[in-house]
C-alpha cells in the first residue's frame, strides 16, 4: 500500500494482487470435501441394501430348509415332493434361485401340481425361516387304465387322477403281452336261452357259486383297464381330471372285478372298453372272456354266468373262450 499526498488531500493506492495458480484447486477441494458426508451416505445405503438382497434372496438363511405334505398318499406325496424339487432347483427372472423363500413362485408351483394332480382341495403356505407346506386332499385310487404307453389312476366315478409312479408299475402282477384288447366276436356260438323266472337278482350269490373252489385275490391289486383304439385314430391323450369312462361303466368293472372270482373260480386279468362304453370285456384267467353290458344289472348277468358254468360247461372250462352275457335271456359262449 502506497500514501500520495497531494494538496491538503492524501489518496491511499493499494496494488491488485494476482491469483496464484493453486487458489482454484484448493476451492474445488474444498466443495469436494463439503460434499463428501453426502457421497458416503449413499455409497453407505446402497451397500447395505446389496447386502440385505443377499442375505434375503440368496443365503442359506432364508432357502426352503424344509418341505412338509398333508393328507396325501405315499405315491401322491412322491410326485408332489418331485415337482416341487425341480422348482426349488430353477432360477426365477434367469437369475434368482428359487431355493429362496422370498423367490419361490408358489402361484406356479401349485398350478404345476394342478396339471400332475387331480385333486379336491391344494393350499401351500410358507412359514419363515424355511418351511414349505402343502396340504391337499386327494380321491381313492380305485382303478388303473393302460393306454398306449402310460398308466393312469382312475376313481370310482372314472376320472383321471393321476399317472402312475414307477414303483406303482412294477407292483401290477399281471399285464398283457401286447397293448391292446380282444375284438368282440362275431355270433355264432352256442347259445342257451335263460327263463326269466330262473334269474335271481340281490346280492345273494347263486349256489353253483358256491359250488366252486375259492380262488386267490385277483393278481393286480386295482382293475386293470386296457384301452381300446379305433382302427382310423389314435385315441385322444388323458390328462388329470378328464372323464375317461362313465360311472356307470365303472360301477361295473369294479363289481365284476371283485365277484367275478367267486362267480367263476378263476382270477380276473384285466377288462376292455369298446368306444360305445356299453361292452366291457373280461379276460379271465386262462385266457378266456366274459362279455358283459352296461346296460343290464351285474346280478343279472353274474347268476347267468354262474348257470351257464354249472349247466352247459363244467368240467370244460379249460377249452372256454369266451361267454357272452349282453343279449336279454340268452347266452352265448364258445369252446376254443
């Protein structure tokens, strides 16, 4: 600062001074360390949240530990615990694990299930840290139709339930050679006409019945059902919850299933449907056939059959090849 004294006045000359070439880094340091608490706290917030994602969609805490089934059938629960296992072992959005509780699809889950199963009531709850329950209530078992190439289980009303498991398979005792069921012969056998007066109906049992050795359960625990193809087209594929016969039908097989070994001493192998579901064929031990109706009362046609065994065929049952029972006061049979 320099003083120049000029008349009775004094001015004061102070020199500019110049910016040195560090001044403007040092204020830019300087709004970069006032910014800095801001800067941590976000890095800070997004790091706990990539670790929060972790430790939720990815680690060990929080995977299904635990898979628990109700109400269900050993064969049931096998296939349940097998879909919901390929579930827990995919990946959701092609990056998260399913294994997850907060990733696993358990709409999807029970839809898959749904399309395997034909069942009465399915509910699936998660329960934290790492439980999965399924709760279902599934239909009896009550028959088993074989079609080209798979097993399906059918109920009493002839629903598809669901396909049969490979241990269910190997438990059948008696399967035919080649997929397929005999035709329905041509007329032309013997025939032997039937009074009215002389046919008993109820459930009472008629005494030629009672005449023959008892004989074992039937070798598959369920009636086996072969499935009959047309000649011009494959039959349509079955899937869970589809009719594949009527009630009515299956109200007959499983009675001819569980009395026929009485009526005739010899086991029941399997039965055919023909496509009009009024025939229903029974191959018999032996390799011989009884032709039963839908359309007439199994009492019915069973007292026939125990009549035309005891009257007309007796000791020739080894040379039987079949026994017609559909035609109202008349059955027909045929030796071989």
């Amino acid at each position: 600062m320099k003083r120049v004294r000029h008349g009775n006045f004094t001015y004061r000359y102070v020199r500019p001074q110049h910016k040195r070439n560090g001044d403007g880094f040092r204020q830019a340091a300087g709004r970069l360390y006032s910014g800095r608490p801001k800067f941590l706290v976000l890095a800070a917030v997004l790091a706990a949240a990539a670790v929060a994602a972790w430790y939720l969609l990815w680690s060990p805490a929080f995977s299904v530990k635990e898979v628990i089934v109700k109400g269900a059938s050993s064969e049931t629960e096998q296939i349940i615990r097998s879909l919901i296992d390929k579930r827990l072992g995919s990946r959701r959005l092609l990056l998260l694990p399913q294994r997850g509780m907060f990733v696993f699809d358990r709409s999807a889950a029970i839809k898959e299930i749904g399309k395997n199963l034909f069942l009465d009531e399915l509910k699936m709850t998660q329960k934290l840290p790492g439980q999965l329950t399924v709760e279902i209530r599934e239909r009896s078992l009550r028959a088993v139709l074989l079609t080209e190439k798979r097993f399906w289980g059918l109920d009493e009303s002839g629903l598809v339930l669901r396909e049969l498991t490979a241990r269910e398979i190997e438990a059948l005792g008696d399967l035919p050679p080649n997929i397929g069921s005999a035709s329905v012969p041509e007329l032309g056998a013997e025939a032997m006409d039937v009074p009215p007066a002389e046919i008993k109906t109820g459930r009472k049992e008629p005494a030629a019945a009672a005449a023959l050795e008892p004989v074992k359960d039937n070798a598959n625990k369920f009636p086996l059902i072969i499935e009959a193809a047309a000649a011009d087209r494959p039959p349509p594929e079955k899937r869970p919850g589809d009719q594949a016969f009527s009630q009515t039908t299956m109200a007959l097989i499983l009675q001819a299933n569980a009395r026929l070994p009485d009526l005739t001493g010899t086991r029941v192998r399997w039965f055919g449907v023909r496509d009009t579901a009024e025939t229903v064929e029974t191959t018999m031990d032996g390799d011989w056939m009884v032709y039963l109706t839908t359309l007439l009362p199994f009492d019915t046609q069973g007292s026939r059959l125990a009549l035309v065994l005891k009257e007309r065929i007796g000791a020739k049952k080894k040379d039987l090849e079949y026994v017609d029972l559909r035609y109202n006061e008349r059955i027909f049979f045929r030796f071989k």
